[in-house]
C-alpha cells in the first residue's frame, strides 16, 4: 500500500475521530452561533456596526476569518499537543497494529485530517456569511474574497501552529507545559509583536492589510504572499522536524532523509521569504533615504520654471507610456546650465530633444538632468520633449514622512487596510503629483530645508489613451472623451495634475456655471434612494452651501468644475508641512475612499434612522425631504467644509451643545481649491509663510465644538505644540521633532498668531481688504513677500520683516495670567447690558495674542469664580464654536491690560484661549454666576495698558506645586514583566500628560491637565487609582526660619462633563443633584516631634487651599506625603502650602 494512502486513511480517521470530540463540536457549534449572531448584528438594522462593513463587500468575510482564526489558534494548539500526548501511550492506536507506517506518514496523515476539518469549519462559517450577506440587500456581495481569504488567513496559520505545536511537544514532552508555553506566545505576538517590523511576527494576519477592493482588488498581493509564505513553510518545516524527533516506531531510512530534506527545504523557503520581506522594508528606507540626500545635494541648483506642459501618456496593462511637451521660462536672476526635473524612478527616460536635437541627459534614481543646447539666460524661453514610460514606484511618494509614521497600521475597526499611493493595473490608474507621473522642476522634500515647498502654475494639455471600456478623469476641460480617448485641457495654470482611469459612471449637475460631477464605479450608487426626494432642490442646497462657505472663507471658488471621485479604500495620504491639505484633495477634485467607506456620514442609511429618532423623539412632524436636506446637508458640512452651520449648533435645555457631525480630520476639506491650489507666498528665507497664511484664512476650521467630553481627552493638539515650543524656535522644532503632526500644528497656530498680530495692529478690516485685494491681483501665480511687505509698509507704514524674523526664530513664548474678573449689570441707555472686567497679564519677553470669547444664553445665570473649573475647555481653534462675543487681545510682553466689555446677554462661560503660549491648558474658562444690578455704574469699553507687576506672595509662605523639583512620586512598580523583557511601552507612558479619567485611573502616578489645578502657567497634577497606599506622592520645601508653620493642600474645583456634577469637593456643580462623596485623602505631615497621619476627608470640602494642621519646624526640609490610599476611585496630587504663624 502507497504511503500516499495510507495518508488518507490517517486523515480520515483523524477527520472521523475529532468530529466525535465533544470538545471540537462545542467549539464548532459556539463558533458558529457567535460568528452567526455577530453577522446578524453587524449586517443588519438591528447593528450598529462601521460603515465599512455595509460598504465594502469584503469586510464581511474579512471579520469573520480573523475573529475565526484567533479562536482556532488557541484550539489548535490545544489538540496538537493532546493527540501525540493520547497516541504515545499505547505507541497509538489499533490502526497502526494493523497497518505498519512510518513517523512521516503517521504525522502527515493526522496533521493533513486536522487542517480539513478546520477548514471545514472556515468554509462553513463562511458560507453561513455569505447567506446573510447575499439575503441582506443593503449590504454588498463578492465571492472572490470568500475565495482568498480561507487560504490567506487561516491556512497558513493552521499549518504554522500545528507545526510548532508538534515541535514543542516532542521536544518538551509535556502537555501542559507546552500548552503554557504556546499561549504565551500567541498573547505576545498577538498584543506585544504583531504590529513590529510591518507585522513580520503576525502569524495570525491580525494586522497583515489584507482588505479587498472592488477597484484592485488586494493592495500588494504580492507582499501579501511573501508574509503568509513565511509561515506556511516554516509550519510545514516544523512538522518534517517532528516526524525525525517523534518517538514511536523504527523510522525507514528513505523517510528519514526525506523528512531531514523537506524540512532544510521548508524552513530554508520561510527563511528565504522572511529575508525577502525584511529586504523589502529596509532596502525601501534605504532607498527614500538616498534620494532624500540627492535632493540635498542638488537644492541650490537654480530652478527652471515650466509654464506650459502638453502630455500624451497610453495606458498599457500595469505600465505607461509617456511623451511631455514642456515650455520652460528662467524666473530666475542667473543663467541656468541645466534642468533638472522629479521623475519617478520606475519611468524609464528614453529620450530628450529640443526640436530636433537629441540633448544629453543623466538619471540619478528619481532625478533627470538635462543639458540644454544653450545656457538659458533670465527670462528667456526654451521648449523639450521628454518621452518615458513603465512602472510606477511608490517608493518615492512621501519622502518628508517619517518611517515610523508611513508604516503605522490604517485600521478601521479590526479590519486592516492597505496604504497605496498610486495605482496602475489593467482595469485602473490613479496618478497624482506625489508619484511623479510626470516631469516636475526642480527637486523635492529636502531634509536640509523640510518646509520648503516649490509651487509652479502650469498650463497643462492631457491625452489619454485607454481600453475602450475604462473612463478618463482629470483637471481642465474635457475636449474628447470617445472610445478610450480622452482630451483635457486647463483653463488656468493650475499647481498640480491628476489622472484617473476606471470603470466609472458618472452624473452631473450645472448650478451657476459649475459643473458638479460625481466618478463612481459601476453598482456603486448605493446613496440614491436616500436622497431621491431632493430632486430640484439639490441646486438651491448647493448654491446656499458654497455662498454660506465662501461667506466664511471670503475667497471665491474660481473653477468652473468640481467633482468627487471614488477611489480604491487604499489609497492614503498624509499631512504635509507646507499645505493643509492633503492629496486626496486635487484642483477641481476631492480623491474619496470606495463608497465613503472611510467616512461615517456617508452611511446615509444609517443617518436616515437617526434623523427619524431624533424627530421622534422631539414630538415633531418632518417631510422625507427636509430630512434628506438635513442628511445632504451634514454629509457636505462635515465631509468637505469642516464647519458647522449656525443652524446646526443647537444648545439644549441643559446648555450643553448637541452633538453635530463634524470631521476631526482636514482630508477631505475643499478649502485648499479656495486657497492652495490657487495662490502661493513665496519666501526663501521663511519657506513656511505660506501655510503661515493658508492657516489663518482657513477660517472654516477656526472654530471648533466645546466637546462634553473635553475633560477626558488629555492634551490638545495645541497644547502638545506649546510644549514642543518651549525653548524652540520654528527651524529648530521642523529639524528636530520627530512627530511631525506637533510640527504641522506648530506652522499652523504661530502663522494664525503672526497674521492676527498684523491684523491687530493694522485693524481687522483694513487688514482684510488688503489682504483680499491682493489675492484677487495675483490668481494663479506666486506672491513673492518681499512685495507683500513693500505694499503692506506703503499702505499702512506697517513694516512687517522685523516681526516675521522674531515670529520665525524667537524661542521666547508669552505667559498668560488672568485675574480680577467681575461682572455685574448696568443700564446703558433705556436697556439692560452686562459689563465684564478682567486683568490679562503677560510676564514673559515675549508678546502674546489671546482670544477672548463669551457663550451667552440669554439668562442671568453663571458667574462664579476665576480662571478654571468645566474640566479645561480644549478648543484647538481661535475661540470656541457657537461665540456670541469674540475679541483678540494684544498682550505686550511685561505687560498688562485691564479690559472691559460690554455684552447684551449675560455670559454663561468666558474662554481664553491663549494661542501660542506657556500655557498648558492653552485655554482657561470661567464660569459666571448671577449678574447683580450695579445702579450707579456707567456702561463701558476699553482696554488699557499698563506695566506688569507681579503680585506681591504672602510672607512667609512656601508653596511646592506638581511642577517644581521638590515635588515627586513614588510607584508601585506594577508594570508588566513580559512589558519590560520586551521593551514596550503604551502610548501613555510616551506622553507627558495623559487624560484625566475617573472610570480607569493609571495604576501608577500620571500627570494631567486641567485648568482647575493649581499652577502658574501649567495647571497640572498628578493622579492614580486610589489602592491600598503602595505608592506615595511627596512635597519638599526648605524652610529657612524655624517656627509653627501652617500646611494647606490644594484641591481642585473639578466638574467633569458626563459625572452628573460630581466634583473633585462638596459643592454642588451647574445645578445638578450632588452625588454623595466619601473619598479621603491620607497624608503624612512630617514635622520636628515626628511624623502625623493626617486624614482629609473630600465630602463638603472647600475648593483651594485646605487645611492639613499647624506643626513646629526647624530650618530644614519640611515633607508631606500623599499615599493612593483611598476608598473612593482617584487620588490627585497637586500642590502644598507652609504658612509661617
């Protein structure tokens, strides 16, 4: 009898004998019925789950293998050890007394019965899915990824861990040891290893990016196979191992080498992919590294300017073939002797001329170097055609990104997605300027100047040629469009062009001359239905939007055409340094991800249910139209204007704001076809003026929502960037700052600050209309600062290159103190007004801008207290959205201001945001209370200057905050073993200050931030869950006088939204039922008789100083000590006071 039968007599009665464990069937069965409910839940109107996995047909089976996969790794492990562990104690079963086999076969046969019945499982559940997902018609159906996915996932995760299950137990020889062991290492890879090194250690493909297009199907297919090869060989190498180590009966010599052979060979090909994958990884960092360097050699070479480029490009399978007609124009002060233009290195060059004359040329990787037939002097003109064709190499896209920021995973939900930057395959191209599809002046990212950006206006012809059934999508106008041929030509000299080939439908609408367009892949128009109602009102809603938008921005849209193109879901882009927007946003066009699958409002089902309770609840009587004018209307606002209508602010009876849809995320914002694409300051000496500028018109994401969670979200953005700040200047910070988010906020909130300054200075409307009238002049071409300025310094005697130079390198930041605020009622005239006062004082060297914003809500409620309280609003714009007053203040440095306003409406809350500071939370709130009628005051407005002068400190008093060096903490040294033997850390432990949570305190000591706390510029404190006193907090101060010394400790007035008004203290918040608190405090109170247990209790507790005793102290180091003994959820650790008697 052949082995080979053998084999499947062993798989089939392994098949037989695990189908009657009553352990494998109530796995299955449990599997089954959860994975089932979960498809019900998540498929259907009884869910609520992402709306990409209603919109992509792959997401379904996707889930359903990874949750699978996971289980039946643990499962597996289990009965790979149990089956050799039962077989070796009679030398197996009565099967092998019947029929002799060898170990090979043996093992061969059990492990091939074992992997069929698993599959077996995965088939079933997956059909299950595929059931549902075929009967439930809202979501998509594709049978290719019900295909690929049992095979891609959870083959070679089965035949790896079978492998290494067999391995360990013939080496270890004991089932539960071995068990131990293996969990261990499928927690580690799991949780600890799966996302290192592109997720090389996931042998579970938790995170491996295997989503499945409609446009290209997987992302890189081939990388794909090159990391589930890995496992796969090295399982089946492991098991070729076992059957020589096995133990059972004589082994022949023919399987014997046989087994030494396949396993060299196994475990040579999973070594061999494995290398192949790391080679990939770091032969790319190599690479993007060696043009980086090339392009720092090559940025002083002067730039020829391209003012006219005609391009012929054939789309060929997987490769292009271009021919570029170029004009080119010296802009410059010298002559140029060579041309050097950005290529993508995986575009073969295949000739140069000029005319007819053949010009020599050089390729280094990405860059083409061209010798002209003449040195081309300033101003003159000269002309070259440049033919090329081939590959697109994605390697060179995003050169200014990080590694580390590139190679994080692009999650949605557990799903794992991709990151492409083009695309070019038979049935679909996607091209835009990062990939370098075409010829680009000069050179790129340079690691030597990171925020320099060239941006040249070009007047651009495009033809294409295709498959007859593909369409053609590009900037300008649309001159042919027949039988795979396409004409596109500009009608302005446009910064940037981008090119997309597929199987696209398109619908369009004219509304006052532009022509709105929407690319969408055939049987992709799931949102219709939703929105079939709107019929001739969509062009009233359009108009309205784009007047109320450009209203905001007061810049026009001057394209006559604008569309929204679905894109592949991988297509990813990132934040740059010189723009705020990104490359999902081209002239004329916004990139968006396969049926809005990436964006939340685009599940217009899933509005349409929400906007009925929502009506439902409030009692009211709506149309199905206006309901599907407000879900248009929020999917454009928060998809594309990153605004929120006034009409779509509501406040509830509470006060607190309603929940509107808005984007945290600027990547599909238009404004950049308002400002970027369109205009250009140009600087050589501050290359980031431009994003300067393109921030603080950018009024549309001035504003953001007070969050009812802003308590709980720890540092802001802005506030990370004040820190980073600190010490630094703007070069400094762009050459060291490794995330480049705190960089690409840091332009944007000091380019806000400079350009307010100037507005302060020359006057808010004045500023405007030059500003404005300048952009009008200068459409589609640079505007260089040296005539800004020269135009600024003429029309208002304002020279601006003394402040931008500060504003560029000074490392000083401003310090914001606020003191003195009251307010009461006055009569002004005939009617009731509200005069509020306060002191605003700068003690730094450097000058300060704040913002100064009151939400009123028409009452005589609120006033209370200073600068704090209502958990640190964190509000990263220029004032707080739904502002009924706004106000900047120019604060001089060792200056203060005494300010005066008067509003129409009581205020209820007073924010200042601080912009560009030392202050951590950058902005302070202040509720008010009741406004009491001040009859003999007189109404009015002002702000006048005076000198700082600091506040005289109480003599005799010694006060140690969280933030001074005799402060510090004690931990518990609770941090996980396998966390330190593997060198990792959360994101928490990377941040200075973390988020304040009263649901899961840190184990151990964290700062945080609340404008509650104690402090000057910082408001900060430490806190921990409260515990059994294991760690302590300690406050040092030296006392220079002996003598009874009073000691005080500092609690906060904490309110946290959502806490129902339970405070850090007693009293009662914003007119809520006080909860009963019963938290301590412990403190030990170190004084010259000893020491002394001291108890402070939080209930009916005042807010600030409180006190702990009065003890006697010699001159010495005085101590107080604060353990997280406590019985309620949190202890805070923020300041201590010593008050001499």
């Amino acid at each position: 009898m052949s082995s080979f039968t053998i084999i499947r007599i062993i798989a089939r009665f392994e098949i037989k004998t695990l189908l009657r464990s009553w352990f494998f069937r109530i796995f299955s069965i449990l599997a089954i019925i959860i994975l089932t409910f979960y498809n019900v839940i998540t498929m259907t109107e009884t869910g609520s789950g992402l709306w990409i996995f209603h919109s992509i047909p792959s997401s379904v089976p996707y889930v359903n293998m990874l949750l699978l996969n996971v289980i039946q790794a643990i499962i597996a492990v289990f009965l790979a050890s149990d089956f050799l562990k039962r077989d070796s104690k009679l030398d197996t079963t009565e099967v092998i007394y019947i029929r002799s086999m060898t170990n090979g076969v043996y093992v061969l046969g059990k492990t091939l019965g074992i992997i069929i019945v698993f599959l077996g499982l995965n088939f079933i559940v997956l059909f299950i899915a595929g059931m549902i997902n075929v009967f439930v018609p809202d979501v998509p159906f594709s049978i290719y990824p019900y295909l690929w996915y049992p095979f891609l996932i959870s083959l070679p995760t089965l035949v790896f861990i079978f492998g290494l299950s067999f391995l360990f137990m013939v080496i270890i020889k004991n089932q539960a040891v071995t068990f131990i062991v293996l969990l261990g290492y499928i927690a580690t890879t799991l949780f600890f290893l799966s996302g290192k090194l592109h997720h090389l250690f996931d042998y579970m493909a938790f995170t491996v990016p295997l989503m499945y297009s409609d446009f290209v199907g997987f992302g890189n297919i081939s990388e794909i196979l090159i990391h589930r090869g890995i496992y796969f060989f090295f399982g089946l190498g492991f098991i070729f191992i076992t059957i020589l180590l096995l133990r059972r009966l004589p082994q022949s010599k023919i399987m014997t080498r046989f087994s030494i052979l396949f396993s060299i060979l196994f475990i040579l090909a999973g070594l061999m992919l494995g290398n192949s994958y790391l080679s990939r990884i770091f032969g790319e960092e190599e690479l993007r590294q060696q043009m980086v360097e090339l392009n720092n050699k090559q940025l002083n070479t002067p730039l020829i300017s391209v003012t006219q480029s005609d391009i012929d490009l054939t789309h060929n399978e997987d490769k292009i073939q271009v021919g570029a007609r170029l004009i080119l124009k010296n802009n410059t002060t010298e002559t140029i002797n060579r041309y050097i233009f950005s290529l993508n290195p995986g575009l073969d060059v295949q000739s140069v001329k000029s005319g007819q004359i053949e010009l020599k040329f050089t390729r280094d990787f990405h860059l083409l170097t061209v010798e002209p037939v003449h040195p081309l002097s300033t101003q003159s003109l000269d002309s070259l055609t440049i033919k090329y064709g081939g590959v697109i190499d994605e390697r060179i896209c995003y050169l200014d990104v990080e590694e580390t920021t590139k190679a994080e995973r692009k999650k949605s939900g557990m799903l794992t997605i991709d990151k492409r930057f083009a695309f070019v395959s038979p049935a679909y191209v996607l091209l835009t300027p990062e990939s370098y599809w075409y010829p680009v002046a000069g050179v790129g990212y340079s690691s030597d100047f990171p925020g320099l950006h060239t941006q040249q206006f070009v007047q651009f012809t495009l033809n294409v040629t295709t498959e007859k059934d593909l369409f053609a999508i590009a900037q300008g106008k649309a001159i042919e469009q027949t039988n795979g041929s396409f004409s596109f030509r500009s009608e302005f000299p446009i910064s940037q062009l981008s090119l997309a080939i597929g199987k696209y439908e398109k619908q369009s609408i004219t509304v006052d001359s532009v022509e709105y367009n929407l690319f969408i892949l055939n049987k992709h128009d799931y949102f219709s239905e939703y929105l079939a109602d709107l019929g001739d009102t969509l062009p009233v809603l359009i108009r309205e939007m784009k007047q109320d938008y450009e209203r905001t921005l007061n810049l026009p849209y001057v394209y006559s055409r604008f569309s929204l193109v679905e894109v592949p879901v991988q297509f990813t882009s990132f934040q740059r340094l010189w723009t705020t927007g990104q490359e999902t946003v081209q002239p004329e066009m916004v990139l968006l991800p396969e049926k809005g699958s990436l964006i939340s409002d685009a599940d217009f089902k899933r509005m349409k249910r929400s906007e009925e309770r929502r009506i439902e609840r409030a009692n009211q009587v709506v149309s199905p139209k206006e309901i599907q004018v407000r879900m248009f209307f929020r999917f454009v606002t928060s998809t594309f204007t990153l605004g929120i209508s006034r009409t779509r602010l509501q406040f509830g009876s509470s006060g607190m704001p309603g929940p509107p849809a808005i984007s945290t995320s600027s990547i599909y914002s238009i404004y950049p076809n308002y400002y970027s694409f369109v205009y250009h300051l140009k600087s050589d000496d501050w290359p980031v003026l431009n994003m300067a500028m393109e921030s603080f018109l950018d009024k549309g994401a001035a504003s953001s929502i007070v969050s009812m969670f802003s308590g709980f979200t720890g540092l802001s953005q802005d506030e990370k960037t004040n820190l980073a700040l600190q010490g630094n200047n703007l070069p400094a910070l762009i050459a060291s700052e490794d995330d480049q988010s705190i960089v690409y906020n840091a332009i944007k909130s000091k380019g806000k600050s400079l350009f307010t300054f100037i507005q302060s200075k020359v006057g808010d409307e004045e500023f405007d209309d030059f500003l404005y009238n300048m952009l009008d002049e200068n459409k589609f071409s640079e505007i260089n600062i040296k005539k800004f300025n020269e135009r600024l310094l003429k029309e208002f005697g304002f020279d601006l290159k003394p402040y931008i130079e500060e504003w560029y390198n000074n490392r000083e930041l401003p310090g914001v103190l606020i003191s003195d605020i009251n307010g009461y009622k006055v009569f002004d005239e005939d009617r009731s007004r509200f005069q509020v006062t306060f002191k605003i004082s700068n003690p730094e060297p450097a000058d300060g801008l704040v913002v100064v914003s009151f939400r009123t809500f028409g009452g005589g409620r609120g006033m209370g207290g200073g600068m704090g309280g209502g958990g640190g609003l964190r509000t990263p714009g220029m004032g707080f959205a739904g502002a009924d007053h706004e106000q900047i203040i120019h604060i001089p440095a060792n200056h203060t201001k005494e300010i005066a306003i008067l509003l129409d409406a009581a205020p209820r809350l007073m924010s200042v945001n601080t912009l560009i500071s030392k202050n951590i939370p950058s902005t302070l709130s202040n509720i008010f209370g009741t406004f009491e009628l001040d009859k003999k005051a007189v109404p009015f407005e002002s702000e006048r200057l005076i000198e700082y002068s600091p506040e005289a400190s109480e003599p005799d008093e010694i006060i140690v905050d969280n933030e001074d060096s005799g402060f510090k903490v004690i931990k518990s040294g609770s941090e996980s073993a396998l966390k330190k033997l593997l060198n990792i850390s959360s994101d928490e432990d990377k941040e200075k200050y973390v988020s304040f949570r009263l649901w899961r305190p840190p184990l151990n000591w964290q700062a945080t931030t609340n404008s509650a706390f104690h402090g000057k510029y910082i408001r900060s404190a430490y806190f921990t869950k409260a515990s059994t006193g294991n760690s302590i907090a300690i406050w040092n101060a030296e006392i220079i006088e002996g003598g009874y010394y009073d000691v005080y400790y500092y609690v906060p007035q904490l309110r946290m939204s959502g806490m129902r008004g339970r405070g850090m203290g007693g009293g009662q918040g914003s007119g809520q039922p006080q909860e009963e608190i019963k938290d301590e405090y412990h403190f030990s109170v170190y004084h010259d008789d000893g020491k002394e247990e001291v108890i402070l209790g939080l209930k009916n507790i005042e807010y600030g100083w409180n006190h702990l005793g009065s003890y006697y102290l010699s001159p010495d180091s005085a101590k107080v000590e604060l353990s997280n003994e406590s019985p309620g959820r949190v202890v805070i650790a923020d300041a201590v006071k010593w008050v001499k008697q």
